[in-house]
C-alpha cells in the first residue's frame, strides 16, 4: 500500500514539473507570437508606404511623359 502511495506522489510530482515546463514553453511561444505579429506589422506599414512612394512616382513620371509629347 505504502508503495503505491509512493508511485503516486512521484507521478504526481513529475506531472507538476512537466505543467511547469508546458506553461514556460506556452509563454515563450506567446513571446514569439507577439514579436512575429510586431513584424507583420512592420512590414504592412512599410509596404503601404512604398505604394504611396509608386503611386507618386507614376505620377510624376506621366507628368514628364506628358510634357515630352
């Protein structure tokens, strides 16, 4: 019976480090998360930007082309 009791506080025990060990695993990748969609955001921001500079430059450049012909 003793043993019994035994075996379970280990298993009980090991299933506590391993909660503790899937919880900083869960936080780290939230980290990542976060830190991933910063970028995406980076990189959206960037990108609307260099549509604005393009749609500034075909405009400028069809004013040049217009003064050409």
């Amino acid at each position: 019976m003793m043993g019994n009791l035994d075996e379970r506080a280990v298993l009980a025990y090991s299933q506590k480090i391993e909660i503790v060990a899937l919880k900083t695993q869960i936080e780290a990748l939230k980290e990542r998360l976060s830190d991933a969609e910063g970028e995406v955001r980076t990189t959206e921001d960037r990108v609307a930007l260099e549509r604005i500079e393009l749609k500034e430059a075909t405009r400028e450049l069809a004013e040049e082309r217009g003064r050409v012909e």
